[in-house]
C-alpha cells in the first residue's frame, strides 16, 4: 500500500462534489449511501503509476469527503470504494476496481478491456464471484482541473429566440475530420469546430444553433472494438462532467478546448446544444464492467428489479438504467447540466431517451421529480431544453407529454413529410404537422417551438440517402444488415442506389428541395442535418453508429450541385428569419376571429377555393395550398398582425397541378418566392386569379405584396 503521510490531509467538505481545488490543495467530495470506507488514489501525470492511496476521513449525510494538501490542477486520481459485494442485495463494491470520480471535470487514458476491470471473475460469467485483480492499469482517470478561463469579454450567454431558432446537428469529429481549411492536427476536435471557417460556414447558411451529438466522456463497446469498429456516435456517457478527451487535439486540455470552441461558435453569434445521455451509463448490466457507479453505489445509481436487486431494469436497452427516482442522482443530473452552463456557456441540451428522465416506479409521469428539479431551477429555465420523447420501456412513447417550457422532437413530422412526398400521405395527415402539431403540443401555454421538426438525424438515412435507396445498406456494420430500422419511409425515385439517368436525379434533386422547403418553413422548430444541406451519403447506411470513417465524415469535396443546394438552403432560412408569419410565436388553429373578421390559416384546393370536407376526405387528393393570413392576431394582444401573407403549395402527385391563386381579402399580387422545380424564376409577379403549373413532386412559395 503507498505511503500518505507526505500529505496534509484535513476533515474537508461535504461540498461540492468532486474534486475541486482552492489554490492550496484539493476538497474531495463522494456521495455513497452503502459503502463503509472510499480512499483516493494518486497517480503520475500519466496516469500509469500509483503515488499515494488516502483514506477520506469523514462522512456526513452519506458523503465521504477530505481536503489533501500540495496537490492542485493536472492531479491524476481515482477512487477505490470498500463496501459489502453482495449483488443479490444491489451491492456490487470492490476496491480492487479504481473508480471514476461522478463528478470529475477531466478524464485522461481509455478502457482497456482487461479481465481486470470487472468486479466478478469474467471468465466465470457468473457476477456473484469476486475478482480480486488491480483494474487500475487498464481503465481511465480522473483529473483535476483548473475552472478558470478567460471568456474574451463574453460573461454572459447571447440566447437566440425559440421563434429565431434553426438547429444544426451535427458530430465534432465528423464535421472536420476531411475539412481542407482546418490544420490537419485539429481535423476532428473542439479546436477544429471552433475554426473561423468552420463557423462561418454554419453561420452563413442561416441556422442558429448548433447541436452536438454527445461529447461527454464515454466508452468505447468491446465487442465493436472487436470488430475494429467504434462507438462513433457516443452514446455511452461513463462522465457527465468531463468533455471527451478524444475530441482534443491536445488531450491534456481537453477542458480548456472544449470552452475555447464554445466561445468561437459564440463569436460567430451561434449557440451550443449538446446531447446528453443521462438514461444509462457504460456499465451495463450485471455482466458489465465495473467503472464508476457500480463500484460508488449501484443500489443507488441504478434501477433494480425490486423482487431480485441482482439484475437491472433495462428500459433504454443498454444494460441499465440511471435511477432518477433518488434525490442524489437527480442532484447529479442537475448539478452536471447547470455545470455546463454556467461553466462552460453552452445554451441548451437535447436528452437522449428523454422519456427516462421522467421515469417513477409506475413509469412515466409528466410531473416527476426531475421534472419538478428542472422546472423550478432558475439557471435551466433560461436555457433550451429538448427532449427525445421516447425510449423502449412500456408507456415509452410520449410526443407531446412533457410539460410547458420543454421542446420535443417530433417524429411524426418525420414520418408524415417522408409519407406525403412520396405520395403515401394525404393533406389531412400533413396540415396539423405543419402548424406544429398543435393537436400534441397546444395545450397549457406551451408554443409552437416546442415541436422539434426534423425529417433526417444522425440516427437513419441522409436526405440525400432517403431519395436514393429503398433499403439500408449497413453491411459495414458487421450485423450482416439486422442492425438499423427497416421502416425508413424512404423512395429510391425507381433507382436502388447512385444513378446515371438524368430524370431520377432531377426527380431526387427535387425531392431533396420539397423536404428542405417543407421543414424550414413549418410552424415550429425545424432541426437540418449537418451535411444535407449539400447532400451528403452514408452510401445507404442508416445506422453509422460504429462508423468512426468516411461513411460517418462529412465529404467537403463538394460539387455543383452541392452548391446550388446549399444556395437554396439559404434562401429558405433567409425567408424564415425575414418573414415572421413563418415562425409564429401562437399556434395556427384555422378558428375564424369574428373580432379581426381573418382566419390565421386557410387551406386552399387547386381552384383557389378553401378546402371543403369531402376533399379533406379524399385519400386520393395529393395538393394543397397553406394560405397563412398576415393580418392574424399576432400576440395575445387583440389586434391585426401587419405580416405578410404567404401560399406554400405543396403537391406530391405525380402530374402537375394548374392551381388558380386565391384572393386574400387586403392583399394584392402575388410574388412567386420558392418552386423547386425552377429556382430561376423565383421573383416573377402573379396576379389573384392566375394560374400557376405546379410541376409533379414540387412545393411553392408565394408572397401577397400590400395594396
């Protein structure tokens, strides 16, 4: 056992948690309801040797806690947890297992998949063994650090509105990893996000907010190591404190790097969401290695089967699932979010199975006690709160039943907008998702922005996939193509894969444009996937979460016609933000107002008339028109709005469609602002009455300039 006596050690604090340091030593801070004794382990800046094992001499209200003197920022630990090994009780302690700090800001080292690092005799399988074996050589520690940093005169978070907001979503190693502009040695970090170019880019297509998939420190599966593949996407969270040190170009600053990025993308007046995993962690289940909670307090940390605390409930499908029914782990789930903010100045957060979040004993509850935590906490009310309203446990889905102030992706708008365009969908299905799914989320005050609309993310096909392949193709996987969802609602446009015939293209490119249009003028919160703004492949793989290579990176070798479909990205996030009719702040209801004598929203058949019943009824109907009134009471306020007014026509039939332009009351002509068929004819002028084609499979923007 190594010496402690060279080091001053003192009773400390309770709080806070973790490792922090004063200017002469380091407070350590560890919760652990069951365990009897905790020492922290002191190693060399490389992590490779044991310097010192000290006891924390103090425990109050179930926190081990002392201050060690003559230590302070770079500091390499762990701590080693005595407890009873009892898994038939939820008790798994073993103090042969150097255990990852919950709260440590910095991690260093990866997961060796040693025998070593599981708490029972691995090649037993049977997790009622005790291992005796120093899992220290082979996991990763934990690292003091230094919270001070230099925000360049940036003390305060810049917030765009919800009703302003576009979100980007995209990966930091992916987006730059094949970026000619970036240094080589910063291709695929923090460091390479926060380039100037990089940000301009993002900046220049008119989104806001650019939302990370999960940086937090994880791990890497080892039967995809096996396979010499990755956990690409990083979905298996074993720090929620500490950015991923794999993302640095220089890992010892993994932290500092991290900051430094978030004030480039600030600069460039762009917010930072990150997607968070605190549905379950890399542990796994009870044949899972044993890294951190386990080993602190897995009766605690961890959901357990009540009539056999051996096994863990598994509603995420990873193995386990975070106990967010115990105070101390919601402490920890808040602690870490408001950590982000306030240290860090990211401005928002996308949950991951989000549905867990709000899980009691009875399942979910939109008012449980992480709920309750985060709808009371002033410093997260001021920051965007996205949640994936589903995961795979009963009761499990959830669009629309998270409370007031959340924003939830919706993935009925996927599947709608993926059906109509390729003619499966009807108008009736369409309407309410394009008015935010007001039959989900209009109810107690919430906004439209609170349905998330996206039509691709990282998990499923590209867009450009989508309009290219009726089947995955995720044979690079390993799983002989069973991996990945098979009901991608996608149309190849009568070619499987890359095409030679001139019609498909145009017909892809064209779908491309009407998916694009559709999501970015929606009422709501539309979400692009980074790279489909100049369709990017994945060469038809729809599941790239192991795919840390070309088929996940984006491609910047751009041609044409990537170009020309980044121009009409443009365009549309430019009509978004100039035209605030379509981005409003109230729900469109079509409820005619006797007051103002105007409809918000009026739906329109070809001929220019409003929509009658027996045509919403017609399965067979393929177009319609989205008249959206300017002059709509705008606020609570009860008084005409002064916005213009706006046609989208959409048409999924195969044929075109001669559709006459309404009259709406107060307006005059009509200025053609979009048609994906012919972008060179946006601006000519029309007048009510006229007749415009709208080609097969295309959508249409036009403006009513004022009398």
């Amino acid at each position: 056992m190594p010496d402690s006596s060279r080091k001053t050690v003192r009773e400390g604090l309770p709080y806070p948690r973790g490792a922090s340091w004063d200017g002469d030593g380091v407070n350590f801070a560890l919760f652990s309801a069951n365990a009897t004794k905790v020492e922290v382990c002191l190693f060399d800046e490389t992590g490779k040797t044991e310097l010192e094992r000290i006891e924390l001499p103090e425990y109050s209200n179930q926190v081990f806690h002392g201050w060690i003197g003559g230590i302070g920022p770079g500091q390499v630990y762990g701590y080693r947890v005595h407890g009873p090994y009892e898994p038939e009780n939820g008790h798994r302690f073993n103090p042969n297992k150097l255990l990852l700090d919950p709260y440590a800001r910095a991690h260093i080292g990866e997961l060796d998949w040693n025998p070593a690092v599981f708490g029972y005799q691995m090649e037993t399988s049977d997790d009622t063994t005790f291992d005796e074996r120093d899992s220290a050589p082979f996991v990763p520690k934990c690292v003091v650090v230094d919270p001070n940093f230099d925000w360049h005169g940036e003390p305060n978070r810049r917030p765009v509105p919800w009703d302003h907001t576009i979100i980007y979503e995209t990966h930091v190693r992916g987006f730059t990893k094949k970026h000619p502009q970036v240094p080589e040695h910063e291709r695929g970090t923090y460091a390479g996000l926060g380039h100037k170019a990089v940000t301009d880019y993002i900046k220049n297509l008119g989104v806001s907010s650019v939302e990370l998939l999960p940086i937090h420190s994880f791990i890497n599966d080892s039967y995809l190591l096996e396979k010499g593949l990755t956990n690409y996407w990083g979905y298996n969270t074993i720090g929620f404190f500490a950015p991923d040190p794999r993302y640095a170009s220089r890992p010892e600053h993994s932290l500092r790097e991290f900051k430094e990025m978030v004030a480039r993308l600030h600069d460039a007046g762009l917010e930072v969401i990150l997607d968070v995993v605190y549905n379950h962690t890399a542990e796994g289940n009870e044949l899972g290695p044993t890294l951190s909670f386990k080993g602190i307090d897995n009766a605690s940390y961890y959901r357990l089967l009540p009539d056999d605390k051996r096994y863990y409930i598994n509603d995420t499908g990873t193995g386990n699932t975070l106990n967010l029914s115990h105070p101390k782990v919601i402490q920890l789930v808040t602690d870490s979010l408001r950590y982000w903010v306030n240290e860090t100045h990211v401005d928002g957060f996308r949950f991951d199975l989000g549905t867990i979040l709000a899980r009691e004993e009875h399942g979910f509850d939109g008012q449980s006690g992480f709920l309750k935590a985060c709808g009371q906490d002033p410093l997260l009310q001021t920051v965007k709160l996205i949640a994936e309203p589903w995961d795979c446990g009963p009761g499990g889905y959830q669009v629309g039943g998270f409370p007031p102030g959340w924003a939830e992706w919706n993935d009925k708008f996927r599947d709608t907008v993926r059906d109509f365009w390729k003619g499966e969908a009807t108008p009736t299905g369409l309407a309410p998702r394009l008015c935010a799914s007001g039959d989900l989320f209009n109810y107690a005050g919430r906004r439209p922005f609170a349905s998330v609309n996206f039509i691709t993310a990282h998990d499923g096909f590209t867009l450009n996939d989508l309009v290219t392949y009726n089947e995955k193709h995720n044979e690079a996987n390993g799983e002989d193509g069973k991996d990945g969802s098979s009901d991608n609602r996608s149309w190849n446009c009568g070619a499987e894969g890359p095409s030679e015939d001139e019609a498909i293209n145009a017909l892809r490119a064209r779908q491309m444009r009407n998916m694009l249009a559709t999501l970015i003028l929606a009422q709501g919160t539309p979400m692009l996937l980074a790279g489909d703004e100049f369709a990017r492949t994945q060469q038809g793989n729809n599941n790239a979460y192991c795919q840390n290579s070309e088929i996940s990176w984006l491609n910047w070798d751009i041609k044409e016609k990537g170009y020309e479909l980044i121009a009409f990205v443009q365009k549309l996030t430019k009509l978004r933000h100039d035209y605030a009719i379509l981005r409003r702040n109230r729900f469109l209801t079509g409820v005619y107002n006797e007051e103002l004598e105007i409809k918000d929203i009026t739906w329109i058949n070809a001929s220019g008339n409003e929509m009658q019943d027996t045509q919403w009824q017609d399965d067979g109907m393929r177009c319609f028109g989205m008249l959206i009134d300017g002059r709509a009471q705008p606020s609570g306020i009860r008084k005409r709005g002064d916005d213009a007014t706006i046609l989208i026509v959409f048409n999924a039939a195969e044929q075109g469609v001669n559709f006459i332009l309404p009259n709406c009351t107060g307006g005059g002509d009509w200025r053609l602002m979009i048609d994906t068929n012919n972008t060179e004819t946006d601006g000519d002028m029309f007048s009510t009455g006229n007749t415009y084609t709208a080609t097969g499979r295309s959508l249409l923007v036009f403006g009513q300039l004022k009398d």
